[in-house]
C-alpha cells in the first residue's frame, strides 16, 4: 500500500503511463478513408475514382465499372 512521497512501483508506473499515452494519443476508430467511396460488389472503401476503376478492372472484370457520377453524393 504507497503511502504519501513514495515512489510507485515500477509495474505500477508502467501501467499509469500506457494508461495516459491512450489517452492522449487515442488513434482514429474505425477506417480513416470513411466517406470516400466503396466498391458496390465487395464493399471495399477506396480513396478515390482511379482507384475505384483500377480495382473494378482487377478484382471484378466480368463486372462495369459504375460512373463516377454514381459515387458523387
């Protein structure tokens, strides 16, 4: 049990500190390319239109590519 001006333990110290470093530096939850677009057939988020129909051409080509008009919202 600490008492008052001691030191805390070194496992204790440990712990407070990566309890404090979570919460400052608390990382985005979740996808960070959220709201961008998403591939209509496997849901996969893309960053932008290119890479839309780069992906289309590649992972679905019996598949056409929606415009990019579709994805504007």
């Amino acid at each position: 049990m600490p008492t008052a001006g001691k030191r805390p333990v070194r496992g204790q110290e440990m712990t407070e500190a990566r309890a404090a470093d979570k919460k400052a530096g608390s990382k985005p939850k979740g996808d960070v390319r959220v709201g961008a677009m998403k591939c209509n057939v496997c849901l996969a988020p893309m960053t932008n239109y290119a890479n839309v129909k780069q992906h289309y051409e590649s992972k679905h080509p019996k598949e056409t590519c929606p415009t990019e008009e579709s994805f504007a919202k």
